[in-house]
C-alpha cells in the first residue's frame, strides 16, 4: 500500500474517536464514528484472501447498521426537541435505540457474533486496533449519555456479554478469536458499572487496554495464530512464554496481578449500590473466565508438544522487536495492583 495512503487511513483511524471524545453535538459524534467505521475498512481486506474480504463486509455490514440506528434516533431527537444533544426529555425509545447500536458498534452480546469472526479473519495489527481504539468512540458516547440511559436494560446487556465472553472462549484453540472474547467479557464489566461510577469503566478501559496490547505484541512477535504455535515457544523463547502466562492470568483477573483491579473495585462498587445479585453473578462468571485462561496457559505451558530433536537446542538469543515497549507493558499489566489505595474512586 502506498505510503501516503497509509498515513491517511491511520490519521483518520486516530482523529474518529478524538472528535467524538471532543464532541458535544450528537452530529459531530455521528461523523467520528463513521471516520472509524470507513478509514479501517482498507486495513481490513489488506491481506488478499477471501477471509479477509468476508471479515470487512461483515463488519462493514454490522457498524453501517447501527450507525444508521444512531442516526435516526439522532434526527428524530432534533425533530422532537429542536436541539443535537439527548436531554432529559428526550423520548426513552429513542435512547434504548441508540443503547443497542452502541453495543452492536463495541459487540456486546447479543449482538457480539461478528466481533470474535472478523478478528479471526484480520491480521494481528489490525485486530489490535479493532479490540482496543475503535472501542473508545461508542464508549465516550455512552459515558457522556449514562445518566439518561436505562439502567436496567445496561445491566441485563452488561452480564450478558459476560456471560458469552467467559462460554464462547471455552472451546477456542486461535488467539485472535480468544482476544475477541475477552474483549466481549471485559466490554461488559465497563458496561455494568457505568451507571453508578464512569470513572471505573474509564479505569477499566485504560487496564484492558495495557493488558490486551503487549498479549497481541507477544502474539505478533512470533505470528502465534493458534495455542499450538504458542506453546512450542518453549524451546526458544521461555521468557516469552512464561510473560504470556502471567498476562494471560491477569486478563482473567486473578489476583495479585494488575487485571484483578477493575474487578475488585466494580464489585465493590455494585455491593455499594447494593446490587449484589449482580455482583454475585459477575464473580461467578469471571470464575468461568479465569477457567478457560488457566486451561490455555496449562495447554502451552506445562504441555509439551511433540517436537524433532534438533529443534530443542535452538538458540535463546534471538532478537525481538519492541524490546523497550513489551517489557514495560508486561510490567503495569502484572505489578500495578499495590498503586490502588492511591487511586481515588
């Protein structure tokens, strides 16, 4: 691809989410969004096989959906109130509506089957991009809009996707669609607490994204597409493998690792607005969670593949990109738990 061509595409991916983060104008919010949606889409079929193009016409699909759905309501909104902003008399129906194209635009269940396909179907680079910044966009627009919203139906999509990120992830063996999943997961935690403290869904976002960039450099640094391809890492790179294990346990939350933070202060915080049935059934499911992580790291960890005999002597020396960036990424992915009394909730 040409190189001026790329800087666009990667200039607009950056400026879609930063307009509708500064945005107050609901039109203005709509433009991001659609930025987003259209400057990925070349970065999608990139690689030429017909994965690829089946990967960018459903997320194309899926994200022209809603953002139709956004703007109808948008429109209907300027109609019925005169004004490009939701307000308190803005019609329910037209907020429920655009609750649900936001959760079809970050896949929260049950609108998440194309989230876990289109990552299998792009390359790792891009799947980054898809799980970590093209979420931020329809997130500003929720955090700037949850006191309007439904609690009810927040709370009912929230342990939802929960639910379907810990039960789809069970049986996956390729990473990508793994990474899908616990995007799904943890897209749900933020989406649980939002009501009642958006400062933890933004604490959230920033630990799920420290967690998920140095797992899809791990993964990109050795072109591991499979668990298989993960775990005969052990006869060259030890480090790396025991690096994917501890991220993967903190993905899971397991404490003391950094990925147990948001969840511990999310549950405190239900139990505070007493909300314990749901508390209780975000536990349980993380326990669910936290299963199928621990099973992969089993699989790639203390399971050894069959391998020719020439290949256990391959040397440990071998050069790596990213070698300021990975470890200090791994290093607030794992260590940054006992920093949470400093932090004011």
């Amino acid at each position: 691809m040409n190189p001026i061509t790329i800087i666009i595409i990667y200039f607009t991916i950056f400026m879609g989410p930063v307009i509708t983060m500064a945005s107050t104008n609901l039109i203005l919010m709509w433009v991001g969004l659609e930025m987003s949606l259209l400057s990925i889409i070349p970065l999608l079929i990139n690689k030429k096989n017909p994965r690829s193009t089946e990967a960018a016409t459903k997320y194309f699909i899926t994200q022209a959906t809603a953002s139709m759905i956004i703007l109808f309501s948008i429109v209907l909104n300027y109609k019925q109130l005169g004004t490009w902003t939701f307000q308190q008399q803005t019609n329910s129906l037209l907020l429920n509506m655009t609750l649900i194209s936001l959760s079809m635009k970050l896949g929260l269940a049950p609108f998440h089957y194309w989230l876990p396909e289109v990552t299998q179907g792009i390359s790792l680079p891009t799947g980054l991009i898809l799980l970590t910044w093209q979420k931020i966009a329809p997130l500003s627009i929720m955090f700037q809009i949850y006191e309007l919203l439904n609690t009810s139906i927040i709370l009912i999509i929230a342990i939802t996707s929960i639910f379907m990120g810990a039960w789809g992830g069970l049986n996956q063996t390729q990473t990508r669609k793994i990474m899908a999943y616990s995007s799904i997961a943890h897209m749900g935690w933020m989406l649980a607490i939002l009501p009642y403290n958006p400062n933890l869904t933004l604490l959230n976002l920033i630990i799920y994204i420290t967690l998920t960039i140095p797992m899809f450099m791990i993964l990109m640094t050795n072109s591991s597409m499979t668990m298989n391809s993960i775990s005969q890492l052990w006869n060259k790179t030890p480090m790396i493998l025991m690096t994917t294990s501890i991220i993967l346990l903190s993905l899971g939350g397991l404490p003391p690792l950094t990925g147990f933070l948001p969840k511990w202060a999310i549950i405190t915080e239900l139990l505070k607005n007493n909300c314990t049935i749901t508390a209780t059934l975000m536990a349980m499911m993380a326990l669910l969670n936290l299963f199928f992580y621990t099973r992969l790291i089993y699989m790639t960890s203390f399971t050894m593949f069959p391998v020719n005999n020439n290949t256990k002597m391959i040397s440990q020396h071998e050069t790596y990109k990213y070698n300021f960036i990975l470890p200090t990424l791994t290093t607030l992915s794992t260590l940054t738990l006992p920093l949470s009394p400093q932090l004011v909730l």
